[in-house]
C-alpha cells in the first residue's frame, strides 16, 4: 500500500515563522514550527497564536498552536442532484431538452470564440477567411472522394462543413460526436459550403478560474473513491473489501498508512453498489443473493463497519434498482433505510462540496458510446476518454447510444460548474490523470471478472481505492487485491 505525502505550496518557511518568534522574545519547538508550515494563512495564525500567549511562556510548544487551529467540519453538501421525473418522452420534451444543451453550451463557447448565427452567416460575402460559426452537430459523414462532411445547426439554420482529407483539421474531424455544440472557423464557399480549418470545443479553461477553494487548515483531509462493489455477485471480493474496512479502521499497515486512514473523512461510490437482477443475459447464474432488496441489506451491513466520523456519499449506477435512463435519481427510501445515518445518496450525476472541493460524481455509462466512436481510446485508459467529456463540457455528448437520456426541460449532464474532481466507475479499471487543473479518477471495481465480462475481453482492476488528498487534489491508489 502505497505512502501518500501531502504538501503545501503556500508555505512560509521554517526560518521566517522562527525570526517571527524571536522578534517578540520567543523561541518555537520544531514541531510547532511545522504545524505552522501546514497552516493555510500562517500570518493570520501567528497573530493569533501572539495574542494569546501575553508572555506567558518562554518556548511555543504544539499545544499552543492547536488551541488556536479552527476546528473544522466534514459537511457533505449537494449543490446538484437529480429528482424524479414525469417526462414521458413527447416531441415538445425532445425540442425543449436539445434547446437547453444548446443554450448552455453556446454560452460556454461564446468565452472562446466570436461566432455569428448561421442565417447571418450564409448572407455574407463568399471567399471570406476566417468566418466561424457554432451550433450542434446533426449529421457527420465521409464522402466518396474520401473527405468528411458535417452538417451544424443553430437556432437560425443550417450549413453544411467540408473537412478535407489533405488538411489537419480532417484526423481531428473524427472526434466530433453527434449532438455536440462545437464551433468551426473556415472559409465559405461560393455555393454555401464551409472549408474547415479549426474546430473550438467549448472546454475547461487553460486556468480554471476555482468555483471553490479547497480549505488548508493545517487538518489533512481524504476522501476515499471507489465504485462498482457489485454486492450480490458470486464475484464479489469479500476478503478484500474487509481488509480496505481494517485499513479505513487504522487496524493494518504501518504508522504512516494508519495516519493517513485515521484523517479520511469521506467515502464516495459512484455506482453500482450492488449487482442488480437482470442487468445483462444470464445474470442469475452468478448472483450469490438473487433479491435485490437483500442485496441492499447486505451492502448496508457492509457499510456499517465503516468509521461513523467518515461520511459516506452513495450514487447510483445501471446495475441499481433506479430508472436505467440518465439522469439517475438517488436510491429510493425503502433501500436506504437500512443503511447507517454517515450515509448522504445522491442521483448520478451530482456535484457535492467536500472541505470547500468541488467533487462531480458520474456513474460512466457514456464511456462506452465515448471508447467506442474515439480513434484509439481503450478501456485500459478511461481517463483519456474522461478528458473528452471536460473538453465538450458534458457528460454524456451524443444522444442515444448506450447511454439512455431523458429528454426533459433541462440537460443535467452538462458539466456546469468546472468541477476539482470529476469521479466515474462503471468501466471496472483504473486511471487517474489531471486536465487543467481538473483531477480525473476512474476507480475501478470490487468484482473479478464474470463471465459476461470475458466474453466481451474485459479485464477489471478490482480492489482498488483511491485517495484523494482534499487539500492539494493529489490522488494515489491504495491496493487491497492482487
């Protein structure tokens, strides 16, 4: 099990906070000299620290600093989730949702380029270099001289965009998914057609201005992901789920890996807690607990034996007794009632606030239709296809798919505001990467592989956990499976 070291870049420096002291008459022990390095705002601390002592002491031990360290608090707060809903699928439901995906994500892509609407567009002077347009992707094709067309509409109309095959632009043309909103600068035709030359995706910020800020108060603070427990399953790892509950429980590892396990305050799940009934052919001949409600009771009992001080966040996946079509509403009360009172369930996605991070929790069933219509994207690598949601700014970018989408009134899978961590499972491997500032975990699973899984040649990563550091966003991998 790896040793994860944390590190604060705003750090004061050992010399100044020792001259700070002497400067009004005392000397510092060494260790309250690092608590003090740990420390966020170490000038509002030594000030503090200064008023409080009035001489009384000749040496500032740690115990002078602790009393004066706010005392911090592990809150979860939802700031998005996903509630029931009545839609029923009607054609006015299917304009209304499109619309919103567009508006939102036009607005986003207006901070990147300047665009003109479409109708205005086709009216302009054919020749002209550098026009650029942005609308939703509503057919892409290659053409029999070897080329790639597109047709993009916005809210005006329609034009239709030539990518061709001797130019750059034409690799990067096969990354555009259907019903994306993208922009296009190019050159326009005389017969109404624009020769591409570079595609804008609305995407994260090279500086992605902070919607929070991670609070450093000197308290180191985890959180642990994972996702895909798969209780129920014959395939399920009993063994190495109750050696990652003794690590949560500082019970195994050594003085630094119970150190770390004892300052973990939050367990995240993206989905798929248990294994469901019927979810792909056969299924029944690997369950273990064939009633869904059992297999709720069993995941509640399991959950138990985490610390109560750690707050455990529960969304969840296809494999849960919830509506199949995304967004996904929380679990319903007649499933969490059993579970211990440190348990918060949220839909999928959702967006919680953790230690002042910005965490977005998304199941994953996108990265399916993502892996599969992406040149060279894998199940080995999820991480790279989690990159290409931040840079459409959307979870789920083509309608349809594996991935069911509801049609309401709103897209809840736009990725609004830029989140610190976005965590998704369902893909059963593990990767962790960072994309302007934005840490990407893909945790993994807690099930070796079934059946289902080996005909389709997928190999999991089970067992696995990772921590995340809620201070610096730095991520490691804990094993408890070999």
């Amino acid at each position: 099990m790896p040793i994860h070291n944390t590190s604060n870049n705003d750090s004061m420096g050992e010399t100044k906070i020792i001259q700070r002291f002497a400067e009004v008459g005392y000397q510092i022990h060494p260790d309250a000299v690092a608590m003090i390095e740990e420390y966020g705002a170490p000038d509002e601390l030594i000030q503090n620290i200064l008023a409080s002592l009035n001489g009384s002491v000749l040496v500032v031990k740690p115990e002078h600093i602790k009393s004066r360290l706010p005392q911090p608090t592990y809150d979860v707060k939802v700031l998005s989730d996903t509630a029931p809903s009545t839609c029923v699928g009607n054609y006015e439901e299917f304009v209304g949702y499109f619309r919103d995906r567009y508006a939102k994500l036009s607005e986003i892509l207006r901070g990147r380029i300047s665009a003109r609407p479409i109708e205005s567009i086709n009216l302009m002077e054919r020749g002209r270099e550098d026009v650029t347009v942005m609308g939703m992707v509503s057919t892409i094709r290659d053409t029999s001289s070897g080329h790639r067309l597109m047709e993009l509409e916005d809210p005006t109309g329609t034009i239709p965009i030539l990518f061709p095959n001797h130019k750059d632009v034409f690799d990067l043309s096969h990354r555009i998914f259907l019903d994306e909103v993208i922009g296009i600068t190019g050159t326009l035709t005389n017969d109404g057609l624009l020769i591409a030359n570079r595609i804008v995706w609305p995407d994260i910020p090279l500086k992605k201005n902070k919607q929070s800020k991670p609070k450093r108060n000197g308290e180191a603070c985890y959180a642990v992901l994972i996702s895909d427990t798969h209780v129920g399953s014959k395939t399920f790892l009993e063994d190495a789920w109750h050696q990652f509950i003794k690590w949560l429980n500082a019970a195994i590892g050594d003085d630094n890996q119970k150190a770390l396990a004892k300052h973990v305050k939050y367990l995240i799940i993206a989905g798929d807690l248990v294994d469901g009934i019927g979810v792909y052919p056969n299924q029944e001949k690997e369950l273990a607990i064939s009633d869904i409600y059992e297999q709720y009771r069993a995941a509640a009992t399991l959950l138990r034996e985490v610390p109560p001080h750690i707050k455990i966040i529960i969304s969840p996946g296809n494999h849960d007794a919830v509506r199949q079509a995304e967004p996904q509403p929380p679990l319903p009360k007649e499933i969490t009632s059993t579970f211990p009172p440190n348990t918060t369930f949220v839909g999928n996605p959702s967006l919680v606030e953790l230690n002042g991070a910005l965490i977005l929790i998304y199941h994953g069933r996108s990265l399916d239709d993502l892996i599969a219509a992406l040149p060279g994207a894998s199940y080995r690598e999820p991480e790279k296809a989690m990159v290409e949601m931040l840079k459409r700014r959307h979870l789920a970018p083509t309608y349809g798919g594996k991935t069911t989408i509801i049609p309401g009134g709103t897209d809840h899978l736009i990725i609004d505001p830029v989140p610190d961590v976005l965590h998704c499972g369902h893909i059963h491997t593990v990767g962790i990467s960072k994309y302007r500032g934005v840490t990407l975990v893909n945790s993994g699973t807690w099930q070796s592989q079934t059946e289902f899984q080996k005909s389709i040649n997928l190999e999991p990563v089970p067992g696995r956990a990772s921590l995340l550091d809620l201070n610096t966003m730095e991520t490691s991998i804990l094993k408890f499976y070999t």
